[in-house]
C-alpha cells in the first residue's frame, strides 16, 4: 500500500512511539542486571530488557527505509525533544516493585498494541509485530504471575504492591496520549489509535488486579502524565540518554 | 562512606562500606527447589535439565522458561517439586554390580538412540 506524504508523517510518529518506548524502556530494565532480586530472575528480566531493545531495532530499521537516519544514530545520537517516548518508561527503576508494576502495566498495552498493529495495511510493521508475539505472551504471564504472588504473599508485599500500583497508575494512563496524526493512522488503516488501545488495556488489566487483591482507584480521577508523545520529557531522559549514548559518541564512525 | 563504582548502577544505589546485610537469611530461610525438563521437540521425551529455587510451581515456570529454554529452542516445559521426587535410602548399593552376572546386562541399549537417530536421518 502507497501512502502519501501526511500519512507517512502520522505512520513514523507511530513508529517513534513504538522504538522510544521499548528503547528506553529496554534499557531501563537492564539496569537491573546484576542486581536483581535473585539469580534466575536476574536473568529472566535481563532477558526481556533485551527483548525490547531487539523490537526497537526492528522499528528503527522501519523508520530508517522511510528515510529517518541509521538505526545506531538514530538511537543514541537524537535530541532529547526529538524522542517520543511517554513518561512511564523515563522513571528511574526504583525499588523492584515499581519496575515490576511497570513491567505489569506497560508490557500488557504493548501486547495489546502490537495485537492492533499485527492487521496494519503497512505491512512490514504488521510482520515485525506477529513475530513479536511468542515473547509477549511470556512477557504478560511473567508479569502477572509475580504480581500475583507479590499481592498476596504477605502483609508488606502487599503494602509495596500498592504503592508501586498507586505510583504507576498516573504514568500507565499517560501511555495512550493522543498521537499526532492519529486520525489519518485510522483512516488508512495503519492503526485504530490509542483510545481503543487504552479501552482494552483497562479491559485486561483492571481484572488481574482486582483478582491479585489490589485496591484499583478510580482510574476517571487520575490525572494522566502527558507529554511525552510531543516531546516534553521528565528530567529523568536526558541523564539516561547521556549514559546510554556514552560509548557510541566516543567514536560514532566505529564499525560495530 | 558510600560505595564508588565504576557501574554507575552501583554507585546510584548509594551502598553504605562496611554496614551490615540488609536481610538476615537464616540457612532454611530459602525457597523450595523444584526440577526442571524440557522438551526439544514434539514426540521426544522430557529431559532433566536441572533445578531452581522458587515459591511455587507458577513462579519456578516463569524462572525456568527464560533460565532453561534461553539458549536453544525448546517445544515444552515441566516443573517437578524436588520433593515430589521418590527414592529409596541406601539406593546406591542396591545398584551395584556383582560382576559374576554380566551376561544380564544389555550393552546394546546403550547405542540404541544413536542407532535410532541414524535410521530416522537416513529416512
């Protein structure tokens, strides 16, 4: 399918969305290699971190044969105002029970998202994100079985468990900030946007908390943490960005 | 005086030199250990691939999945509490040999899944 030159517009915004979000996401999660709470969970976290970072080269890939740079300089060269990623995935990694929240509430939208995208009439992105399924699938059940087990292991997990679920609520829901362009993605069929994506994320996810024993607030009094998709960023990216982009801007010419 | 790493994670977690262990762990303070096997391909038998720490069944799976079935391709996953595990006391001399019987004992299975394996390749 030919798309013209506003829908290509709309669809790299998109693609900005998808790369940023797992990138810094990725990264953010593999801070904890090495210091996760126990051996094999150190290495299943690392693992999933990885994931991501691997779904942000393939979306960088896409946007770099619509004409957007290399995917490396793409990635760690790029202004901070030029990211698009939302403020949930900027936060520092806290204590384990605000990234396994996180984990929780981003990776269930994302899967949600990429379930959207897998119909997409631009075809590669609907390719890429059907190959994506088979680690999104373990990605959720790891999320849910540790939220599972952490609400209801005993009193201070469950204490820690809402806190980190009253922490996350006002960053999750700033996930599905209007994109711009979003109207034309619909129209041509490339995606159905993010209030659906955010009506069925409330769909799945509101049941799994309820049934781990969670507290839910009214999610209609929740200010949501918008920005990100324009470009307005916490002070949280631009450290991260200068840590992650340390190597590549000692030599960006290196052949890796 | 706060721990100084070349890891600017390590250094971000503000580590106190020389204080004592947060946690306290006693030496039965630790989670059970289950048993993990993994399949390789549809058909093949489950094989013992080795244990893991956890609280229960659901979380040695989801420890095990990425700790087991990382490296090479697997097909399906068990998970067995250790405890569930039977064996006789004392089973390590009810095996030994009494070498004056070594016309019972089948050498030839030990081949057996190589020969197996080379028939199906040459199919």
């Amino acid at each position: 399918m030919q798309f013209n030159k506003e829908q290509t517009k709309a669809l790299k915004e998109l693609l900005y969305l998808l790369a940023d979000d797992e990138l810094i996401l990725g990264h953010r999660n593999s801070e904890w290699t090495g210091l996760g709470p126990i051996l094999e969970e150190d290495i299943a976290f690392s693992s999933m971190a990885q994931d991501k970072i691997g779904h942000a080269q393939n979306f960088f890939e896409m946007l770099h044969e619509l004409g957007e740079p290399e995917p490396d300089t793409n990635a760690f060269a790029r202004d901070e105002n030029l990211f698009r990623c939302c403020h949930f995935v900027e936060y520092p990694i806290g204590e384990y029970n605000f990234s396994l929240m996180r984990h929780f509430l981003f990776d269930h939208a994302m899967f949600i998202r990429y379930g959207m995208l897998s119909g997409s009439s631009y075809e590669p992105l609907a390719s890429a994100v059907r190959k994506f399924k088979g680690e999104m699938i373990y990605h959720v059940l790891h999320a849910d079985t540790w939220i599972k087990q952490l609400s209801q292991a005993d009193e201070e997990s469950y204490r820690l468990m809402q806190s980190a679920l009253d922490e996350c609520l006002p960053l999750a829901l700033g996930m599905f900030e209007t994109l711009s362009g979003e109207n034309l993605l619909s129209d041509s069929g490339i995606y159905s946007g993010e209030e659906l994506l955010r009506q069925s994320w409330i769909e799945k996810v509101v049941p799994l908390i309820e049934s781990a024993g969670l507290i839910l607030p009214d999610l209609n009094n929740i200010q949501p943490a918008f920005g990100g998709r324009k470009g307005i960023h916490t002070d949280y990216l631009k450290p991260l960005l200068d840590e992650m982009s340390e190597v590549f801007k000692i030599d960006p010419d290196a052949e890796w | 005086m706060k721990i100084r790493s070349l890891d600017p994670r390590i250094t971000r977690l503000e580590i106190e030199k020389n204080k004592e262990p947060v946690i306290d762990l006693k030496p039965l303070d630790h989670w059970q250990t289950f048993e993990v096997f993994v399949q390789v391909k549809k058909g093949q038998h489950h094989s013992h691939v080795g244990s893991l720490h956890a609280p229960n069944p659901e979380m040695a799976y989801i420890l095990a999945k990425e700790q087991f079935g990382r490296r090479t391709k697997i097909v399906s996953l068990w998970v067995v509490k250790t405890a569930d595990v039977f064996t006789a006391p004392g089973d390590e001399i009810m095996f030994e040999r009494n070498d004056e019987k070594i016309y019972r004992e089948a050498g030839g299975y030990k081949v057996m899944d190589r020969i197996n394996r080379f028939k199906k390749s040459k199919k």
